[in-house]
C-alpha cells in the first residue's frame, strides 16, 4: 500500500510516540499492521520524504507517477490536501493494481468534486472508503450494538461541542450520529457563526437523524480542543469525551420519591481504544479487502452527510 501525503495524518502525528501504543497516522498504521506492507509513500516536501525514509526504510516519491510505477500499491491512502484530493482519487484510480481507496475526510471542499470523486471510484470499481476514525473504535461499535438491540433506547437526544468547521472536523460528529442513529432526515440553522477561512464555517445547527435529533454547537479550538457529545435515551445517558472516553449511565428507580427515576450516580465505562484509531480503521480497511464485516464509511454515505451539511453552509455563507 502507498500514501499520498505525509502531513499531519499521513505521517506527523506519530512524531513523539513509539510502538504501536500511540496510533494517529497511515504511515505507522499500516507499518505496523500485519496484513499490509507499507510500500511507499508521495509528498512534494523533500524534508518529509527524508523523515519518512528514515523511520520507515521505504522509498517517498517526488512524482506521483514514479511511485505507482516502482512501488504499484493495490491500496492508497489520499492524505494529501482536500484541495487536491479529486486530483488525488483521479491518480489513484490510473494505478493498475489499485483495489481500493481510503480518503481523508472531507472527501472535497464542494459537493461537485465529491460526487465525482464517487462516481469515478463506481465507474472504475474501485472501493471508496472515507477515513471517519470514531466508526472503528471497540467503544462506538459497542455503542452501536447497544442501540441496535434497544439495551440504549431511543428516540435520542444530543448535544454535539466542535470546532474547526462543520464540513471539516464537524463532519466526524455528523458521520458518527448517522452510524448511530441512522439516516438524516432533515436539517435546520440555529445561529450563523464566524467564517474561518474558505470552505470553514462554524454554525450552530441542528440534525434529525431517523431516531434522534442532534444539536451541534460551535466552540473555539483556539481556546481549547472540545469534541464531546451528551445523548439523552430513554433509559440513560451516554457521554463522549474529547479523548475518547464513553460514560454510560443508566436510569433505575428513585429510592427516595415513588414513581421517579434517577441516573445511577456511578457510570459505566465503555471500553475504547483512540489512541490507536488508526489501526482500527486499517484493521476495518483489511476486513473490507476480505470480504468481511466492517464499519468503514463508504464514500457514498460520506457524500450523502456532506450533501445535508452543504444545506447549512448555503443558508451560512
């Protein structure tokens, strides 16, 4: 497999960890996991593709072209810039042996480039899958699982703190909400926000997923990093934190008043892992590849999400 871009994702997170306890990045991911071989890499910066040597003993290319004629991946994973990423997913998909493609999200700054970066990847029949990280950890598939068999019951409702953009890093939230409670039904502005920069705004917004509605409330990532989620149930209420952690509480009869419930004081934790949520996705990517079960976001689902999500940033911009 071979990787377009050694950014942040690609490769730069993983500076300051070692072994495979700390997981943040593709390169280290599929390194480390046992059913790929890390082949190659590409990134236009000299520097990153002398780091990347370094630390993974694999060639990085200055030309796109070299590499899929020396390394000839059957997976490519486009971490390369949103800007570029149709550029990306069309290069990817002239590699002769490709099978599949994992695409940093958002899949495109526009709902045009999207759906032609699907259609592409449809016409070829190449797999398309949109790297949402949450979808692939333990905790979140337990979650799941508990909805689906009604041991968390809905409807639901949500409270959903991001930052840095809705299409950007409020997408993972839009994506895991629909993993959880099902398709989108309809959308709604509650308060404008602040243009960051191109493509970047920040709404105040509401979703209505197919058993619970969602608000999503903008904050400040300059004053610090806040990604959670309350969800009220029936029978509970479920928390996410920045880090990963889920806190379930369950509702169980007030000793003190007749009639009257409470949530149990004392929360269960569910057990996740994201600190290794690269490897969970590569795990998924490699259960995909065999033909098995997994919760990879196909890139048809993540261009139905941004479809709503460009409904609020019409009435934003």
């Amino acid at each position: 497999m071979a990787i377009l871009g050694l950014g942040d994702i690609g490769m730069g997170y993983d500076k300051g960890s070692q072994g495979a306890t700390h997981v943040y990045t593709h390169a280290r991911a599929f390194d480390l996991h046992p059913g790929f071989s890390l082949a190659g890499a590409y990134d236009p910066n000299p520097k990153k593709r002398a780091e990347f040597h370094t630390r993974y003993k694999k060639p990085a290319f200055s030309s796109v072209d070299k590499m899929f004629k020396e390394v000839r991946p059957e997976v490519v994973v486009v971490a390369s810039p949103t800007s570029e990423h149709k550029k990306s997913v069309a290069t990817a998909l002239e590699g002769e042996n490709v099978l599949a493609i994992l695409c940093e999200k958002p899949m495109a700054e526009n709902i045009e480039d999207s759906s032609q970066i699907v259609q592409a990847c449809k016409k070829e029949r190449k797999a398309l899958f949109i790297n949402f990280i949450r979808r692939a950890d333990p905790g979140i598939l337990e979650v799941k699982h508990r909805i689906e068999s009604r041991r968390i019951k809905g409807p639901f409702k949500s409270v959903v703190w991001y930052s840095k953009g809705l299409l950007h890093n409020g997408s993972h939230f839009v994506d895991l909400m629909s993993f959880w409670f099902g398709p989108i039904h309809g959308v709604s502005l509650i308060a404008k926000r602040k243009k960051l920069w191109e493509h970047k705004y920040e709404p105040d917004c509401r979703f209505d997923f197919e058993s619970g509605s969602v608000v999503f409330l903008a904050t400040k990532e300059k004053n610090f990093s806040h990604y959670t989620s309350e969800i009220v149930a029936q029978n509970g209420r479920l928390r996410l934190e920045t880090d990963g952690t889920i806190l379930w509480q369950v509702a169980e009869s007030n000793p003190y008043f007749s009639g009257r419930r409470k949530l149990n004081p004392l929360p269960e934790a569910i057990c996740g892992n994201m600190d290794r949520y690269q490897l969970n996705i590569a795990e998924h990517l490699y259960r995909a590849l065999l033909g098995k079960k997994h919760a990879l976001c196909f890139g048809s689902e993540a261009l139905t999400s941004q479809k709503w999500i460009s409904k609020i940033l019409r009435h934003e911009s």
